[in-house]
C-alpha cells in the first residue's frame, strides 16, 4: 500500500501594508498529510535547470481535493531521517481527477534551499 508523509507549508498570509503602501504577508505553517515524496527523475531536473534555472531535488504527489497554493512556497519534511527544508517552483502539474486511479492527481517540484 501507498503511503505518503506529512508535509509543512508555508502559506503566506496578509497582515497589513507598510509606510510605502506595499503589502506586508506572515508566513502561517499547515500541515498536509498524505504526500509522495520521490526522488527527482533526470528529465525533470534538466527541465528545471533550462525553465527556471533550479534544480529539481524532490518530486511531491498532492493528494486529490487539495485546494492549498503550492507554487512558489516554502515546504519542510523529514524524509530517510533527515529534515528537509525546500521550496517549489514552476507550476503544480495536476491531472483530472477521475483519470488517475490512485489518491494523488497534482505534482510540485522543489529545489533544496537550507
């Protein structure tokens, strides 16, 4: 049986604007249960590098119904007994839902940042 783990993300809330009328945001960590966490393939790693100029170290499978922003966010995890501080890039590549018979349809990049 597939299993995947639990996640944190970042999201970034509005808390007000500044002096210079420019939005000030607070990051709120939430817990996402059930993610794949798979090693980047070599495809995605140089598609990476030549889109977005970022290396690609892990792969995340979202379950079904998640409705969280996933681009462009921080993420931690500990994965093989290691805490792992990444961030996505690119776009969340999600399938349509009835198509794909397991529970995860969205998949999220993230490089290694800390």
């Amino acid at each position: 049986m597939i299993k995947g783990i639990t996640v944190t993300l970042y999201e970034k809330t509005k808390t007000g604007t500044d002096d210079f009328n420019q939005d000030i945001f607070e990051e709120v960590p939430v817990e996402i249960e059930d993610v794949l966490v798979a090693p980047a393939q070599s495809q995605e790693i140089l598609d990476g590098i030549n889109l977005y100029g970022k290396k690609a170290v892990f792969t995340l499978g979202i379950p079904k119904n998640d409705e969280h922003d996933w681009e462009d966010k921080r993420i931690e995890f500990y994965f093989k007994n290691r805490f792992m501080k990444v961030r996505s890039f690119g776009f969340p590549l999600e399938g349509i839902e009835c198509n794909i018979p397991l529970k995860w349809n969205k998949k999220v990049m993230v490089e290694m940042y800390g």
